[in-house]
C-alpha cells in the first residue's frame, strides 16, 4: 500500500511535467515567429519585443521551457491577445462554472447511476436489468451535444419550460447537466450493476441469505459500501472526460466555463489562453485521477489501478 | 512539485468559489435584457470600433453631440457650437455640473484629455484611426470650452463626434488603465460588473444631469448561436434581440408576445475579389462571377425576403443610388463564355475569408459557382481574425492566397463618398481603407474627387451615376445583397430605435411588467 | 457461461445445424445487433450513390428548410439540400473517419507497445511516460490544442483524434508483450537463435489480434463523436463536406423553425456509436471471456 501511494505520488510530477511539456512544445510549433503569434498580430513591436523576451526566444528550448514552468508556477500564464486581460485572471473567473457543472453532473450520475445499476443487478437478466443496461449502452453512445440540441428543442423552444442559455438561476443548470451527465450516469450505473452482482455472488451473502436475513437488509449492508467503489471510480477517473465534454455542451448552452473559453480562444488564436487553459485543464484532470486513485485504494486495498 | 501543491490548493479554492456563483440583482428592479449577436470586445469605447460592443457603451458614454431618434444630431455634453470658416477650428461650449461616474468633475480640461487618448499613438487604441488624421490640436480654452483644430476641412465631423469613438470618457479612470474593463462615462446608465463570458450590467445613474430612464438596469448578454438569439426571445430570457436572424422573422411576426421592429438597412454585402491574383485580374473573369450569382436566390434562402439583391455599390437610397436594370442578371450561359473569352474554360479554384456568421453566403456562393467550375475554399474565420485577414496588404495577401473575402458596409447611405472612396479609391488600399481587392481606376478617383467638392445636387447625382457605372463594369467585386436592420423586441417593451447599420439604442425604452 | 455449460446446451440443442447457429447467436444478441448496426453503416457507406436521391452537395436555395416529404425524406437544409442524401454520404465521411484515425492510432501505438515491452528498462520508461502524458489530456482537449495548431481540416482532426488514441494500443501490446517475454516459447525461439524482435512481432500479431480488434471497435465509437464533436466546433470537416458533426452544427442555427437538420445526422451518429459499442461489448465477450 505505501509502495503503491509512494509510486503514484512519484509519478505524479512527472506527468505534470510532460503535460506541460507537451503544451509548450506544441505552441511552439506554430508556423512564424512565436513572439509575434503570442503577442497578437495587432500588438506594436514594442510588446512583440517584450513577448520575445519573456519567452525566452535565442536560448536553448530547455532554458525557455524552463521559464514557462516558472511563470506558470508563479500562475502567470502572460496575457490574453483577445481580452487583454491576464490569462490566469480569466480562468479563475471561468472555473467556476465549468467546476459547478462537473458537480450537478457528477450529481445527476451518482443519483440516479447508482440505484439503476442496483436495480439491474438485484433483477439480473429480467427486465428491469435489460432497460437499464440498454440505457446505459445508449448513454454512453449519445452525443451529448446532440442530446443537448434536442432538449434545447423540446423543453426551452416547444414547451418554454427552462431557460437556455447562460448561468442565471438554477434553472439553467438543467439542461447542461442533463446533456453532461448523462455519460457518467451511464458508466456508473453499468459499473455498480457489475460491482454488485460480483457481491451478490459471494459467499457471505449466500450465507447471510441463508441465516435468513431479509434481501433488503443484505442489499443496504453491503451495498452501499460497494456503491462507493464505482462511484469514486467514475468521478475521479472520468473527470477528463467531463472536461472534455464541458467543451463542446458549454459552446452550446453559452455557458461561461473554460471550456466555452478555449474554444472561443482556438477561433480566435488566441495562443496564450489556449496554453493556460489546457494546461489547467490538463493538470485538475491529473490531479482529480490522482486523488481517485488514492480514495479507491484507501476504499479497498486490494484495487490496484496501473 | 510545487506545481502540484499549488494545484491542489487551486482547486480548493475553486470548490469554494464554485459555491458563491450567482448573478447580482436586486428584487424590484426592472431590467431589460438585450442579447446580441456578439460579446463587447472592451469597455473602452476608444479602444474597439465594433457596432455591437458600440451599443453596450452608449448607454454610459455621451459625446459632445448625441445623435436622437430622429437621426439628428443634438446637442450632448456640448450645448452650442460653433466653426470658422475656413471649417478648421471648431469651438464647443461645455454643459456644467456634469459629474462622471466616478465623481469626478465634467470639463473642458477632461473633455480635452478623453481626445488626446484618441491622438496619442503610443496608446494606440483599435478605435482611434478615424479620428486621429483628423484632429490637429485639442485644448480647453477654459472650464466650460473647448477647442478644437482640424488638419482638414471636414463638414462631417459632428458626424465623427457621435461616433463611440468620440465619446469622453473619465480621466481619473482613463490614467488607472482599466477602462478596457470598467466603464466610467457620464451617461445615463453607469457601469456594474462585466462578467467575462456571460453579460454586462448598468444601472442608472442617479447623478445623470438630464432625463432619466425608465428601466432600472440594462443587462446585455450575447450568443453566437442564432437559434439561441430566437428562443431567447420567445422564452422570455431577452427582451430585445439584436440583430434578428432572418430566418426567424416571419415567426416572431405572427407571435402576438413579440414585436419585429425593422429598419432599412444600408448594409451592402459584397465579396471583394482580389484584383491582383490570377485570373481575377481579367474583368471578364470578375463579370463571370457577377453573372454567375443568383441574387434573388440569396435573399430568399438567406435572409428570407427580408433584403434586397444589390444593383450598385450603394445602397438603394436616393438621390444617389442608380436605378436601374440589374447589372448582372443571373445567366449562367454568359458567365460560362466570359470563362472562354479569359481562358480559363474549366473554372479555377479561390480562397474567400468569411466572418462566421455570414459563412452561409460563401457556401451559397460555393454551390452557385460551382456551376461555372468555380471551387470555392472556404475560410470561416472569427471576426477578429477575419479582420486582419482581409484587410492585409497586397503583399500579406498574396503570401496568403487570398482571392476574395465576403464584406459588408454600411455608411448611412446619405453620402455616398463615404461608401465609394473607401471601397474603391486607390487611395483606399487596404489596409490603410476598405478597398479590400486592391481595385485601381484613375477615371474613378478623379470623378470621385470631382464629386466630393461639386455642391451642385444634379451634377453631383450624375457624377456620382458615372462613378456606378464604372464600378459596375469593371467589377472589383461581386455584388451580393442589401439587407434588412431586423431586431425582436417582447411586446410591452418599447422606445427602442435603430441606426441603420445595426445600432440600437435602448437607454429610454420602457418595459411594463406584461 | 463456462465452456461445460455451453457444450451441455449444445449437446441438448436439436440437431439441425441451421438451429444450432441460431441459438449461438441468440446468446450473442449484442455481438448480432452490433454487427448489424455497423453492417448497416458500411453498406450505407458503399452503397451511398446508390441510395440517396440526390446529389449532397446539389443547392435549391428556392426550397430550403423544407419539412421530410417523399421527395425530400429527411427534409431540406438551409440551402435546399436532401438531409437524407447528406446523411448518406456522411456515412463515408464517418468510416473515414474511424479507419484513418484507429488505423494511424493502431500503426503506431502497437509498435510502441510492443518496443516498450520487449526491450524494457529506460525504454519502457520513457514510452510509457510519454503514453501516460497523452493519456492524461481529455481527447477532445487535446484535439483542440493541436487542431488550432495545426489548422482546422478533415484530415488535421482525424490525425488529432488518432493521437489521443494512441496511448490504448501501446499499453495494450505492451501488456501482450510483458506477458510474452516470459513464456517458454519465446526464450526457446530467441536460444536457438532467432531475432527476438522476429518472434515478438509474429506472436504478437498472433497473440494480441483479438484484444486488438475489441479495442478498435470501442475505439471506433470514441472516434465517431470526437469526429462530430470538433466538426460541430467547426475544428474539423469544412463546408460543404457532409458531416455529420458539422451538419448538426448548422442545424443548431435553425432549431425553432426546423428541427431535422440537427435531429437526422444526431440519429445517424447514435446509430454509429452505438452499433460499435454493442459490437465491442460483444467482441470482448466472444474473444475474452474473462471479463
């Protein structure tokens, strides 16, 4: 177990480290001169100047990523071409959204993820296992902008039910979550379902079954403890796939996170809050798997996720 | 690992953060909410010359003249002016106890600092160009006047005045650096919170010296998605909408909750052809285009009749624009021997740089030329990347490959040099003008200044007819369409008026609570 | 189901060989719905001249956002286009799509994996280091960053979404790999003198063709919707390509006065993702029981 946590936390810089390398390295790639695509193409000489500075531009490329580790430790990630506004500034006013959908989403998945997934397992192979299960299977298959789309269609244009674009009331966060959740509603309700038809099948439940305690009782006693597992799995490991999804459902529901922010910033070449948002991005989503994994190991120490 | 501690301590912050977000407002007020079609690129009315970003700060910034409903223009910071004969020396005389909104004093002393920003180069603001050749010196001749030299006579200038650009801003706030964010003008609205990605807030300013509005609070909000702009609407989550889509017009008109409110529009939409790139240097190559383009075809399908196919490089308001047959009817037939007579029979492949909301057109255009084995490349850009792509240098332009780009303009039609020299003057070359396809005609020019000094209206309307004429037949250009200024507006909401073009002002509308 | 149960439902099976397929296939419902899903697809795909009824790209301006009539089964676009030709075609763009992006994604990652495995040590280390760092970004994130490097194009984000998918492949040939290292076969081959990396790849193929192909399956359902995805951002296919990301995205301009521009190609993708997922599901089954 303290190997284990010791291995992780070990690797753990490090992959932030190639993260940021691989953000760096790829900006710098950008055909012309990088101060100049850095500085925006309207800025005068002066800051292209300044930017070349700055960069480091002339010394090794090991020097000049050296320097970017230093400002981005320091959170400055420079200044954006099109708000011309500091970077980091930006995306603290940003997260926040993009952090309060991840939780209604994560909400939506483990309230209604985990009791299907139950229900599908204590009903194995009948019907309430076969709908949940095909659910699921469509949930996951789904474009959630699609998903988005439509119930933009339905609920906001023909009923005029909900709001739908923007971050107002509560009644904004509907339709957003429904479009991002659905994917981790999906994935935990297949993995409690697996989870628990694994307990189900073990011994001491056939023995507590058969000392004749109510299914109801064996289901709440062990089942919660196992809920966790996928629960835990789910939310911390698929948190990438919450940000990437944040991407595409934000730009339609005009919600005002980061995800919203890089894409503007990509049609807008906005090259230094394309760096700082994905590698903010990046490193929340390394830093959430990490602490996911820690939590199942510490929830059951046999798990050992590579 | 410091960058992971750090991280870690990021995202503690950030759960907490995540708790407080919530939109201010008080219970009571009434705010009128208008979404539009883009986000205010800055709070500094200096610093952007973007129509949409224009309405968000009019409702806090004056000028020293303001232009009215009836598109007039009235006296504003300034009460009465006056101007030498020579039109070079412009005297204002200031209105007094006016505050700005961040308490400091109105004056001539901060009237005459808010255009010194427009002149100082090393600042260096987007907004400054139209303004800065023009203005020589600008000094308070004491509290309460203001002077103004010209480098050149400029009977239009009170024009220029009205103009965001032009409006006098709060030194105090100007000196800190941050009007880029925080507006502080005298208007009758004063600036509450810009939240980065989701709306801008006024409120009224209690302070304001004359007639204050009826609304509490204007919150301005924004989306690029056009369905988006239309259930704003019908949901109730805007009260104005500006600008409309087309394609969503007929069915706000039969809603009996909304309002269309339509403007003649003097926007004319255009695609400049890069003269100097093979083969649009052959006119014939540019006529084939022309006649290759079926313009009833695209005010029906893209703006839903709510336009008018264009005839001319002016908009179609007298006196000035020539009437008369369609240049270029759609005849596919012609278009396909001009190809011939040019040598290139089998078509060509070009480039266009579209801003994305009128990518429609240029896939419109992309399937109409296809005909005549024209291959369109498409390039969608965002419309500040799409800026400085079209208005590069021939130079710039040919390292780009860049054949045409998808335009549109719109002068308020009543002078017409301020449609025709721009565009089609050599003087105009991009990207010091908006002669976008580098388009040079001697003959041109020289009628051009001949009309500009003629005061004699028939003699004026026949130079001007000529000068038509010219562009038409020469075709630097293929002419698309005139649109329609479209805004919903929620029933019980009203006193808003547009300016051609796509301003609107809503700083006196009134909203009652059905 | 264990191999005793299933020869025991066999053996009990009525004889007729045509029955006895039926019933394998029965209990392989997902494999056979998958398949058919996919199937569909593919034939769409190839067959697409065939079956739409216009041309995709063919413009009406005078009959836009129609309504599905029987000449326009899905409908009008906003230039008069059949929807149900575009989602036809799309059909191709997407195989396209899943072919090139799993195939570079396969190419490259399976030799990495496999390199990493075989030689071990530093080299292990530090491929494995750079897999886990792509690993780490969120597809469509990194998508994007390299998209706007590179410039937006069909072919620039099916090279994007390839290298996301990278990472799946070499950790899975190298997993194979490790195993193989160890078995008697190999270091009996390599004793008797032959290259190590000759026995590797052979056994490798061999060995790790199954697990190949469940991945590439699942993969290929990941690929179709970051493929629409970035198409809808307008990071990937280019008008007037028929997309079916990018037909959704225009179709998102007219929700309120026409729903089908979005509705059809949204169907089509589901449709798509879903045959390759329950295939997958059903391929893992098949060729991997234990999971």
């Amino acid at each position: 177990m303290k190997t284990y946590i010791a291995r992780k936390l070990l690797a753990l810089p490090l992959i932030v480290l190639g993260v940021s390398l691989l953000v760096f390295l790829a900006i710098r790639m950008l055909p012309g001169d990088p101060a100049r695509m850095m500085a925006g193409p309207e800025a005068p000489e002066a800051a292209v100047e300044a930017m070349r500075v700055r960069l480091g531009l002339g010394q090794p490329l090991f020097m000049q990523y050296f320097g970017f580790v230093v400002h981005a430790i320091q959170g400055d990630f420079g200044i954006s071409i099109r708000s011309n506004l500091p970077v980091a500034s930006e995306i603290a006013n940003r997260f926040p959204y993009t952090f309060a959908l991840a939780l209604t989403s994560y909400a939506m998945a483990i309230l209604i993820g985990v009791p299907a997934g139950m229900a599908a397992a204590v009903f194995r192979n009948r019907w309430p296992d076969q709908i949940v299960m095909l659910l699921a299977i469509a949930g996951a298959s789904v474009a959630n902008f699609w998903l988005a789309l439509m119930a933009m269609n339905y609920f906001a244009v023909e009923l005029h039910w909900l709001p739908l674009l923007g971050a107002g009331s509560w009644k904004h966060y509907i339709l957003p979550t429904i479009a991002l959740g659905t994917l981790p509603t999906a994935l935990i309700a297949r993995m409690t379902r697996s989870s628990m038809i694994e307990v189900l099948s073990q011994d001491f439940i056939r023995t507590a079954r058969a000392k004749g305690l109510g299914s109801f009782a064996i289901y709440r006693k062990h089942a919660l403890r196992n809920a966790l597992i996928p629960i835990v799995t789910i939310v911390g490991l698929n948190f990438g796939s919450i940000m990437g999804g944040a991407v595409v459902t934000e730009s339609v529901f005009n919600w005002p996170g980061i995800g919203r922010l890089l894409v503007d910033s990509v049609r807008y070449r906005d090259y230094p809050m394309i760096e700082g948002v994905t590698l903010l991005a990046v490193v929340s989503v390394v830093v959430v798997n990490f602490l996911a994994e820690m939590a199942i190991a510490a929830i059951n120490p046999r798990i050992r996720l590579t | 690992m410091a960058v992971h501690v750090k991280a870690l301590r990021g995202v503690a912050l950030l759960c907490l953060a995540a708790a407080s977000v919530a939109v201010p407002g008080y219970a009571g007020a009434t705010t009128l909410t208008i979404l539009q079609s883009e986000p205010p690129r800055s709070m500094d009315p200096a610093d952007q010359g973007a129509t949409f970003t224009g309405n968000v700060l009019m409702p806090m910034y004056e000028g020293l003249v303001t232009r009215g409903e009836d598109l007039k223009l009235h006296p504003g910071l300034a009460t009465k002016w006056t101007v030498s004969d020579d039109g070079l020396t412009w005297t204002f005389d200031l209105r007094e106890g006016v505050k700005f909104h961040d308490g400091s004093d109105f004056n001539a002393e901060s009237a005459a600092k808010s255009f010194h920003r427009l002149m100082d180069e090393k600042l260096g603001l987007a907004g400054a160009g139209r303004l800065r050749p023009l203005l020589k010196t600008v000094e308070a001749a004491d509290p309460k006047t203001l002077k103004i030299e010209l480098t050149r006579n400029y009977p239009a200038f009170l024009d220029l005045l009205a103009s965001p650009q032009a409006m006098i801003v709060s030194p105090s706030e100007a000196e800190k650096g941050d009007l880029n964010r925080v507006a502080s003008g005298t208007g009758p609205f004063k600036f509450v919170e810009w939240s980065s990605g989701d709306h801008v807030l006024e409120e009224v300013n209690p302070d304001y010296w004359g007639e204050k509005p009826s609304v509490d609070q204007l919150k301005w909000t924004w989306s690029a998605e056009q369905s988006v702009m239309n259930m704003a609407l019908q949901t109730g989550d805007a009260d104005i909408v500006n600008p409309l889509p087309p394609v969503f017009a007929a069915s706000i008109e039969n809603n009996p909750d909304l309002k269309l409110v339509t403007g003649n529009g003097s926007a004319v939409f255009w695609v400049a052809l890069n003269v100097q790139q093979k083969p649009l240097d052959k006119v014939e190559v540019r006529q084939a285009l022309n006649y290759a383009t079926d313009r009833d075809a695209l005010v029906k399908a893209l703006l839903h009749g709510y336009g008018t196919p264009a005839d001319s490089p002016l908009a179609p308001i007298p006196p000035y624009h020539l009437d008369g047959p369609q240049p270029y009817p759609y005849d596919i037939d012609k278009a396909k021997a001009l190809l011939e007579k040019a040598g290139v029979p089998d078509g060509f492949t070009m480039s266009v740089a579209v801003q994305e909301p009128e990518a429609n057109i240029a896939e419109a255009l992309q399937g109409m030329w296809a005909k005549i084995g024209v291959k369109l490349d498409i390039r969608r850009l965002e419309s500040g990347v799409w800026t400085k792509a079209a208005f590069n240098d021939p130079e710039a332009k040919k390292a780009d490959n860049l054949g045409s780009v998808v335009a549109s303009w719109s002068s308020g039609g009543f002078n017409p040099d301020q449609q025709l020299r721009p565009l089609y003057d050599t003087s105009s070359w991009a990207p010091s003008g908006a002669n976008l396809g580098f388009y040079s005609s001697k003959e041109l020019d020289d009628l051009l200044d001949t009309a500009a000094s003629t005061a004699e209206p028939a003699k004026r309307k026949e130079l001007y007819d000529q000068a038509q004429k010219i562009v038409n037949t020469d075709a630097p250009m293929v002419l698309l369409y005139v649109t329609k200024d479209l805004v919903g507006v929620k029933k019980g909401v009203d006193g808003v008026w547009l300016i051609p073009g796509g301003d609107i002002r809503a700083t006196y509308a009134t909203k009652s609570s059905n | 189901m264990t191999a005793a149960e299933e020869t025991l439902s066999e053996m009990d099976a009525p004889r007729s060989r045509t029955s006895i397929v039926m019933r394998w296939l029965l209990r392989r419902a997902n494999l056979v719905l998958g398949a058919v899903l996919v199937g569909l697809i593919v034939i769409v795909a190839i067959f697409a001249p065939m079956i739409a009824t216009a041309q995709p790209d063919a413009q009406d301006l005078m009959n836009t956002l129609s309504a599905p009539s029987a000449i326009h089964w899905f409908g009008t676009d906003n230039f008069g286009r059949d929807i149900f030709s575009r989602v036809v075609y799309g059909a191709r763009i997407s195989l396209l799509e899943v072919v090139i992006s799993v195939g570079i994604s396969c190419l490259v990652g399976v030799p990495l994996g496999l390199i990493a495995g075989t030689l071990g040590k530093r080299a292990d280390q530090i491929i494995m280091w750079i897999m886990d760092i792509l690993f780490a970004f969120p597809g469509i994130i990194l998508a994007i960053l390299l998209v706007s490097v590179l410039g937006a194009s069909l072919f620039n984000m099916m090279l994007a979404i390839a290298i996301f998918s990278i990472p799946v492949y070499a950790r899975l040939s190298r997993n194979v790999s490790l195993g193989l290292k160890e078995m008697e076969y190999v270091e009996a081959a390599t004793a008797l003198g032959a290259s190590i990396w000759r026995v590797m790849f052979d056994h490798i193929l061999r060995n790790s063709l199954g697990p190949i192909i469940v991945q590439s399956t699942l993969t290929a359902g990941t690929v179709v919707l970051a493929a629409a995805s970035l198409s809808f951002l307008g990071l990937g296919a280019q008008p007037p390509t028929p997309e079916w990301g990018a037909m959704m995205s225009d179709g998102r301009n007219f929700l309120g006065v026409n729903v089908y521009l979005s509705l059809f190609p949204g169907l089509a993708v589901t449709v798509m993702v879903l045959g390759f997922n329950i295939l997958g599901d059903g391929l893992r089954d098949l060729l991997d029981p234990r999971s």
